[in-house]
C-alpha cells in the first residue's frame, strides 16, 4: 500500500489558482493536482474582486478628475 500524500495547497498555491483563474489560463494538469479548499477559493476570489473594482473606481476616479 504505497499511497502517495498529497499535501494540502498552501495559501500562495490557492492564491495562484484564483489569480490565473481571474485571467483565464491555468493548465489541465495543474487544475487536476489541485488539493486547494473550496472555501479558501471563494473567499480569495471575493477579495480578489473586491480589490479589482475599487482598483477601477480609483482610476477612473483619478482620470475624470
């Protein structure tokens, strides 16, 4: 029986997901070796977001000014 231990994603592989999530390329082979939370996603795609949309409002804030 020489299972082999996958570990658990650390905060920076689940940050990597999202962020290449966001931008749409990610590899298939990485999408499926992928042992990340789905709790820990969602809640770094809400601030990821989040972050983006007021990242925009500053700018355009900044360029109608």
């Amino acid at each position: 029986m020489a299972a082999l231990a996958m570990k658990r994603a650390s905060f920076f592989d689940s940050l990597k997901t999202v962020l290449f999530g966001l931008i749409g390329v990610r590899r298939k082979s990485d999408h499926e070796a992928a042992r990340v939370r789905p709790h820990h996603l969602i809640i770094l795609a809400i601030l990821l977001v989040v972050a983006f949309i007021l990242t925009l409002r500053t700018i355009i804030g900044i360029v109608t000014s």
